[in-house]
C-alpha cells in the first residue's frame, strides 16, 4: 500500500509541475513546443535530500508516512530526470548549452537520491551533508 501509494504522489509531482509549468510558459507567450514543454519539464525537479534532512529532524524518517514520503520523493526524482533526459532528447536545441544543463542537473539528483536512500538506516554528519553507517 504503501509504495502504491508514494508511486502515485510522486507521478502528481511530476505531472502537474510539467502540465501547469508549460501552460505557464504558453500563458507568458512562448511557443508550446519545445520551450513550454522544457519549462514544465525543469519544474519537475525535486530535492530527496532536503525531504529527508526535515524528517530526519522532526523525528519521522522511520515512521510509515516518512517512509512514504521519502519513497515518493526518490521516485519523483526518477521519473524527473527521465522526464528532462525525454524532453531534451526531443526537442531540437540549438546550442549544446541546454543538454549540458540537463545532465549537470541529473547528475545532482541523482546524488542527491543515493544520499537520500542511505538516510533511512543512519544518522546525519556533524555537517548535515550527508548521512553516514551507524
């Protein structure tokens, strides 16, 4: 149930930032195609780390909700950077700038989601960067 359930809370935070972004996008007079879709697609982004740190800090992380949470937001991530690696591979740029953007991008979401994903079973550095084995 509950990976149902943070399945469907991460594909609503990919699908409504992308849907609402590239109507505002359109709404602001650029084309629908490519750039409103890029737009949309770059407000799918989400911060796994930043999730994790506040449960961690309210005490939630183990909790069944925190769980979801944190599930829902690894996965959002997921089906972010496919979203943005779809869309750029798509769309025809032309300049190399935007594509090296995306993958900066995807490259930091991806980290960020391994940290994440090592935070449910361990405590956080002295810093609050990472998380660590017990």
């Amino acid at each position: 149930m509950s990976a149902r359930l943070a399945f469907w809370s991460a594909f609503g935070g990919v699908v409504l930032p992308m849907v609402f972004g590239a109507m505002t996008a359109v709404a602001f007079g650029l084309p629908l195609y490519w750039e409103g879709i890029f737009i949309g697609a770059i407000l799918t982004a989400t911060s796994v780390s930043i999730s994790a740190q506040t449960l961690l800090e309210i005490g939630a992380l183990r909790t069944r909700e925190g769980s979801t949470i944190l599930g829902a937001a690894v996965i959002d991530d997921v089906m972010g950077i496919i979203v943005l690696s779809l869309v750029v591979g798509a769309g025809e740029s032309g300049s190399g700038s935007i594509a090296a953007t995306s993958l900066g991008q995807a490259g930091a979401s991806s980290a960020s989601s391994s940290c994440a994903s090592r935070c449910s079973s361990s405590r956080p550095s002295p810093r609050g960067v990472c998380c660590r084995r017990r």
